[in-house]
C-alpha cells in the first residue's frame, strides 16, 4: 500500500495523543476480518510465552505473606497511613516501619499490640499466627541469604545472577520448611497462646 | 473457533487458567500483527514482536485493568498498549537514520500530488519531531512524555471544517470510507472524491506556520 506523507504526520499525531478518531479506529481495528497474518508456530510460542507468565504470576500469588508484606499491601489497599495503624496496634513509629519492612521479630512486641493488630486489621487467627511464623523465619534465615548473594554482587554478571538468587530465595521461603531455634520455636508458641488467649 | 466475551477472556487470565491464553492470541495476534504491518507499515518481524509485548503486557497488568461500561472496554484496553507499543517503536525508528530514508520513499511516491513546497513543510515537521525526541532522549534517557512538536497537527485539523478533519483523521488510520460516511453525512464516494483535496488543503494550512519554505 501506498504511503502518503500526510497520513504519516496524521498517524504519529494520533499515536502521540495529539489526535483521536473518538473510538471509531479502534471499533474498525475490531471489525476487520482476520487473516492467517501469526503462522501457527508463531501462534504456539507466544502462547507458551504467555502461560509461562500467568505460571510466574500464580507462583508469585501462592508465596505465603508476611507481616511486612502484609501491611504494606492492606495499607495501600484501604488507603491507610502508617500512623493510623501504629496507633491502633499501640506501638511506635519506627517499630511500625521496622514491621513492614520485616526488619523486626515478631517476637519483640507484645501480646497486647498483636490483639490489636487481629482486631484492627481484622484477621483470623490461623493467618495471623502464619504470618507470624513467616516473619519470624524470615528474620532468623535472611542473613544467611544475603551473605551468599552478596558474593555476586561485585563480580561481572553479578546483577543477573542476584536477580536470579532473589528469585530462588523468595520460592524457596514459600515452599521450604525452615525449622526455628528451639529458643525461637518455644518463645514464639507463648506468644501466640497468649494471642488467641 | 469458539467465540468467547472479552469478560470471559479477563476472568480467565486473573484466575491464571492456561485457556484464556489461548483466547487472548486467538482474539488478538493476527489483527494486530495486520494492524501494524498495513496501517502503520511496520516490518512483519517487528510487528510480531511488538504485538508479543503488547499481549505480555495485557497479562502483566490484567488485575489494574477494570470493566466501567461494557464488555467494549477490554478491547480499548488492548488497543491503548498496542498503541502506546506502536509509538515506542516508531519514536525509536525516527531517531535512526532509516526513518527519513522510509519518508523520502513515500515522497517520492506521491511526488505527483504534492509540490515540493508542501513536502518540504512535512519533512520539516518530521524533523523537528526527530529533534525533539532526540533532545528528550539526551535529557530522559529515553520513554519519556510526548515531545509535542506534532501539536501543531492536531491544531490545523481543528481549522478544518469537521467532516474535512474525521475524513483526513479515520482515513490515516485506514478507516473505511463507508464507516467515516456514517459521521460526516457526505456519501463513501463524495469522500473518496474530496480525500486528495482536503489533504492538499491541509498541507496549505500548515505551510502558513513555515513561510520560510514558501520560496522554494
């Protein structure tokens, strides 16, 4: 077909959103009779390209949440701020921040702000006590982590190969079963009695 | 092929089930590989890979996006993203060299019905776009906003009479004559018939922003 310099400044107007067709192009795009224009090979590996993004996406979705993951998204969720909630769990600010970040045990604060936190936050006691758990591994297995991927870091390639690792490190804490010190196993089944109390 | 609602479609992606895959690259592959390739002259190749994008990108962002009226919706979704793809790539092909090179051939076919005058005012036009991209590229590192110097496009369309602006408007984007009939209350054939006119009125219109150009 044809190319007509005035119908190129036209199509690079409208795709740089300085002229609309009010729709009418994209109804007409919708209209048009479809050719063989993908070969079927073409038409199979996008499709392969495609489930192995959904697959990605509901790995993703299945890695258990975390204290810090867990309010960070319920926060932005419900429009909240950080204040609100610290206030209504009954615990500083920075003890707030260093919870979404999980940068604190769970174990450091008390049985009382957990309550609140249930209440609050409204949820159900077998979630909480996961999310708990989840944290508390986190923070007793993370440094061991990060002392591996920061072998990596300095050497050529480095970042793709953390990438990958942090990847690795994010499916392995959703599926590994990460035993705690018995200190921890003993101190964290105390509070969580004290919790459903 | 089974038809399927764009609803249908949505619902299958969220739930991660491999089906609305195959929905989506049944429903949009093809037309929008054609899309690219005959309306906005892109390589097949490039148009296959900028059509794989824009479908990676429906399901990367398929939990923000959000019916508000009709089953419609969805498809005006994938259209934005095929747009937005679209433009990346043409923005990318401007700033190499190989674009004025695509320019210069189609001046040199339609060399019969413009005057040089008027093909040096969209040369120009096409530079100063090039330019700016350029400048946003040094300056942003690339993808930033529209650089606007094709406002002035969408500004000498307003000054055309409304029929004269949906004709030249739809037909860039291969709209056909019969569906533009509809909106403008002139018959196929009269616009067929006024098309070549109204863009040399146009071109006019916009060689008055570059009188500079008017001795050649």
């Amino acid at each position: 077909m044809k190319r007509d310099p005035v119908d190129i400044l036209i199509q690079m107007a409208f795709l740089e959103g300085n002229v609309t067709t009010h729709g009418l192009y994209e109804e007409t795009v919708l209209k048009k009779k479809v050719g063989d224009e993908a070969s079927k090979e073409a038409r199979r590996n996008l499709i392969a390209r495609l489930e192995a993004v959904l697959n990605e996406k509901a790995q993703a979705q299945n890695v258990r949440d975390t204290i810090g993951s867990f309010l960070k998204n319920i926060r932005l969720e419900r429009s909240l701020q950080p204040q609100e909630i610290s206030a209504q769990v009954g615990i500083g600010g920075n003890i707030y921040r260093m919870l979404e970040e999980d940068r604190i045990s769970p174990l450091k604060i008390s049985a009382a702000s957990w309550k609140n936190f249930r209440l609050f936050l409204g949820v159900p006691m077998e979630k909480l006590e996961d999310m708990i758990r989840r944290t508390l591994q986190l923070i007793v297995f993370q440094p061991s982590f990060k002392t591996t991927l920061a072998r990596y870091k300095d050497k050529k390639g480095g970042g793709k190969k953390a990438d990958a690792l942090k990847r690795a490190a994010r499916e392995l804490y959703s599926k590994a079963k990460l035993p705690l010190p018995e200190k921890d196993e003993r101190e964290l089944s105390e509070l969580l009695k004290e919790i459903s109390a | 092929m089974v038809k399927v609602t764009n609803r249908q479609v949505v619902e299958e992606l969220r739930k991660g089930d491999r089906n609305g895959a195959a929905h989506l690259v049944d429903l949009y592959q093809s037309r929008l590989i054609s899309e690219a390739a005959s309306v906005f002259h892109i390589p097949v190749l490039d148009s296959e890979e900028i059509v794989n994008d824009v479908l990676l990108a429906v399901i990367q962002g398929i939990e923000s996006f959000q019916f508000s009226k009709s089953d419609g919706d969805f498809h005006f979704w994938v259209m934005t993203i095929f747009r937005n793809r679209v433009r990346d790539h043409m923005r990318h092909q401007t700033l190499s060299e190989g674009w004025m090179a695509n320019f210069a051939e189609s001046e040199k076919e339609n060399a019969e019905e413009y005057t040089e005058t008027e093909l040096e005012v969209t040369r120009s036009i096409l530079r100063q776009y090039g330019e700016s991209l350029r400048i946003a590229d040094q300056n942003e590192g690339g993808g930033g906003k529209s650089p606007g110097k094709l406002e002035r496009i969408g500004e000498v369309l307003d000054s055309l009479e409304t029929w004269e602006r949906v004709l030249l408007r739809c037909r860039a984007l291969d709209v056909p004559y019969e569906d533009i009939a509809k909106y403008t209350g002139k018959t196929a054939k009269q616009l067929k018939v006024y098309h070549a006119r109204v863009k040399k009125k146009f071109v006019k219109l916009l060689a008055q922003y570059y009188p500079e150009l008017a001795g050649i």
